[in-house]
C-alpha cells in the first residue's frame, strides 16, 4: 500500500470520526499533494528516461549497421570465420 493511499484512508477514518482539527487537516492535505508532486515528477523523469533510451538505441543499432561494411573490409578474411562478428559494447 502506498504513502498516498495510506494517508487518504487516515483522512477519510478521522475525518468520519470528527477528530480532525483544521491545522491537522491541513497537515494532511500538505503531505498528500507533497507525495502526488512526488509521485508526477517521479512518472515525468521515467517518461524522459524512457524517451533518451530510445533515442540511444536507435544511436546504437544506426552505428552498428553503418561500422559492420567498414569491420568487414579492415579485419582479414580468416579472421571472420574464426572470430564473430563484435556486438554492440566491443566495438
């Protein structure tokens, strides 16, 4: 169970039963929209992450394609039967 839904569930049970004060509820309500800001920025880092990750492998597998013909022409002819061809991270 989450923080957020946590501190919901207590509003709901004090608030029911009366026993909230305006200073305790506004503490509350202060602590709640602190962890849904959390809980957005948190969702909006991933998104771009995710978004840069993506931009990286496109990167990645254009340079792959585009090195392969050059690797291809300098290693020696035998070296190609005996070695594989070199993944993402050797080159």
């Amino acid at each position: 169970m989450s923080l957020k839904y946590a501190l919901s569930v207590q509003l709901f049970i004090l608030s029911m039963a009366g026993k909230l004060k305006s200073d305790e509820m506004k503490d509350i309500l202060l602590r709640l929209n602190t962890m849904n800001n959390l809980s957005d920025s948190a969702v909006a880092t991933l998104v771009q992450s995710q978004k840069e990750l993506s931009k990286a492998l496109e990167t990645q597998t254009y340079l792959n394609k585009s090195l392969m013909p050059l690797y291809t022409a300098l290693v020696p002819q035998e070296d190609h039967v005996l070695q594989p061809c070199p993944q993402s991270g050797d080159l």
